[in-house]
C-alpha cells in the first residue's frame, strides 16, 4: 500500500466526519488540565554540553490518558541555543499543547515553574559564552569533576513556586507573554530533535507513565540521557504536586470524542486541511486603524500560509525516502502518526495567534465600536 493511497483514504474519512470546515471540530476536546508537576530531583548532567529539558505531562488520545515525559538532559542542536519547554494552555473550549523549541533565547513557556533554573520566566540554569555552555550549579546538577565550565549564582524568587501545570483556564497559571517573549517566537527555531521526539514515544508506550496508573507521582520522573529508562541515573519522583483527580472524578470530559470526529491521530497532512477560516474586515468605525487591522490580519495569515506549504514540503519529502529505501508498513505508519501530530500543532499554533491578534485589535476604550469577526 503506498503513502499516497494511505493519505487517500484517511482524507476520505476525514472528509466524511466533517461538518463544517473549523479544524477546532477535529479531534478530541481537551477540557481538564494536566496533573501537577511532581516533585523531583536532577540526574547528573552527563556531558558537556547537554541542556535540561524539564518533564511535563503529554496527552496520548489512544488512551484518553495524560502521561509523563520525564525531565532529561539534551545536546544542544546548536552552539547558543537554548531550549524553551512546552506549555498546556487553555484555548477557550480546551487545553492546546505549544510545542517547545531551540532558540537563541528562551521565550514564553505559559509561565509554568518546571524547576532546574525554569522558574516561569528565562532561565537561570546556565549561559552560553565562547562557544561553551557554562552551568548554574545552585540550580544543576553538575560532576565539577568531569565538567568545568560551571558557576555559582543564587537565584531569588518573589513569588511562591507553586506545582501548576498549564496556563489559563481554571486553577492554571495568570501570565501572558511579554512583548520581549513575543519577538523571541519570531527568531529561527529548531523544532524537538530526533532524541527528543524518541524520549517522548518512549515515555508514551510505558504504561507506567500514564497519570491514572501513577497518580500524579510517576516512577521515572528524570532520566540522564533522553529515552535511557532503567540504569543507575533514572530518578523517581519523591512525591505528586498535588492531589490527583482523573477527569472522570471531577465530571470532566477530557478524552470524550466530540461529534465523533477522528482523534487527531488520524489528521491528515497540511495540504488537507480545509482553508483556515478568516474573520470579516475589522469594522472600528475608524478608516485609518480598520486599515491597519487588515494589514495585520493580511501579514499573518501570509505568514501562516508559508509555515503550512513548508511543513508539507518537508512532509513529502520524508514520503519520497520512505519510497526509496522501501520502507516497510509499521515504518510508514509510524513516520505518517508523527505528520498527523505536526499538522495538529501547527494548526493549534496558528488557531492560538489568530485568537491573540483579534485580542490585541480589540478597542481599549468600551464605548468605542467592537471590530466584527
């Protein structure tokens, strides 16, 4: 069976489930937010090198189940580059995933407090100067024995680090990017490397990890190296970050199909997607800033409309390897279920800049007119 009849037939019954050519219809509607973070130590940096990225708790729409991805130490893609984490947010009717990246700078990361020099805003952890990474050791776990580029810098907080995982919603965190973190998501990134993306599939296929099984308190809570899970270096949690409650407890409906729509699973490749909806032409009352709005909106979905040809480019280029080194099916699978997760970040990324775009074209006065749309 080739990929182009596997894309075939998923469009198909894609197409059939479909109502109404909103992408917030495909998919199962996240209501309740992850479970607190637990209360874990670092594992020792393994190399130099390597950065932290902190554990957090990823969404498997198989088992209707959050899971933990344990915290684990990375090699930078790049010399200067820093790793932003992910953050769960509420959108409105349901938590989003964003996705964490490599960058220059750390941008915004929902102002969660992951620890191990993430405390909600930058990170405390460590600099990069001269082409070396040089390590915060009052916030890392560093052997000054095998690595030597390390400083000591007390790091004070205002504020009570408290064990919340997501932004928004009810019980979530109250922050907002600053316009700083806003032009830290403009710069180049690098998505979650190869590593990354195994760690994560790792942590997803161990029952273990699931939060109905470990209640918030997960067995292997960090790890040294990404994806190694057993060995002297995995690290359990001490304890859960709070009282766990499964949505089914609290009358939630995370997990529950909407409409029975394909999980996101099942999303098929950018090129498939319905066109994004566009709102109608901003309508203040005033000429002048209603055409400032439209440029805006006009900039942004151009923008978009290129992030989606490139994801799909790329896309259709790991098809044409698969081709040529005759992958088997289990491989074509597995290459097709990481395209569905791309397409679904990307299309929850740009549902997100949408939403704050028509936020910030909002008028700051209440008797002015609302713009429409």
């Amino acid at each position: 069976m080739t990929i182009r009849f596997i894309r075939s037939l998923l469009f198909g019954i894609v197409m059939l489930a479909l109502s109404a050519s909103s992408f917030a219809q495909i998919g199962i509607s996240i209501t309740i937010g992850p479970p607190p973070l637990p209360v874990y130590e670092q594992p020792p940096c393994p190399a130099e090198g390597y950065l932290w990225t902190p554990g957090y708790w990823a969404y498997d729409y198989d088992v209707n189940d959050y899971y933990w991805v344990p915290g684990t130490w990375v090699m930078a893609p790049e010399v200067g580059f820093l790793w932003t984490p992910g953050y769960w947010g509420w959108g409105g009717s349901a938590f989003i995933f964003h996705e964490g990246y490599w960058g220059p700078h750390v941008g915004f990361y929902g102002g969660i407090a992951y620890g191990f020099g993430y405390f909600g805003v930058g990170y405390e952890g460590g600099r990069w100067d001269n082409g070396h990474f040089f390590y915060n050791r009052a916030v890392n776990n560093v052997n000054v024995v095998n690595i030597h580029n390390v400083y000591n810098t007390t790091v004070i907080h205002n504020t009570t680090i408290n064990r919340v995982s997501f932004n928004g919603g009810n019980g979530g965190i109250n922050a907002r990017a600053t316009p700083e973190e806003e032009a830290v998501e403009r710069e180049r990134h690098i998505p979650p490397v190869a590593a990354q993306n195994q760690h994560l599939q790792a942590a997803r296929g161990n029952p273990e990890l699931r939060a109905s099984v470990n209640r918030g308190k997960p067995p292997i809570a960090a790890t040294a190296r990404p994806g190694e899970f057993k060995g002297h270096d995995i690290v359990a949690a001490r304890e859960a970050g709070g009282e766990y409650h499964p949505a089914v407890e609290r009358g939630g409906t995370a997990g529950r199909p909407e409409n029975n729509v394909p999980r996101p699973g099942n999303v098929v490749h950018p090129n498939d997607l319905p066109p994004a909806e566009r709102p109608a032409p901003p309508n203040t009352g005033n000429p002048k800033l209603d055409k400032k709005y439209q440029q805006q909106q006009n900039k942004l979905y151009a923008k978009q409309d290129q992030e989606r040809q490139k994801l799909q480019q790329k896309q259709d280029q790991e098809h044409q390897r698969l081709e040529q080194q005759k992958a088997n099916d289990a491989q074509r699978q597995q290459v097709e279920q990481r395209h569905a997760q791309q397409t679904q970040q990307l299309q929850q990324k740009h549902m997100q800049q949408q939403q704050h775009l028509q936020q910030r074209q909002q008028p700051s006065h209440p008797s002015e007119p609302r713009p429409r749309g």
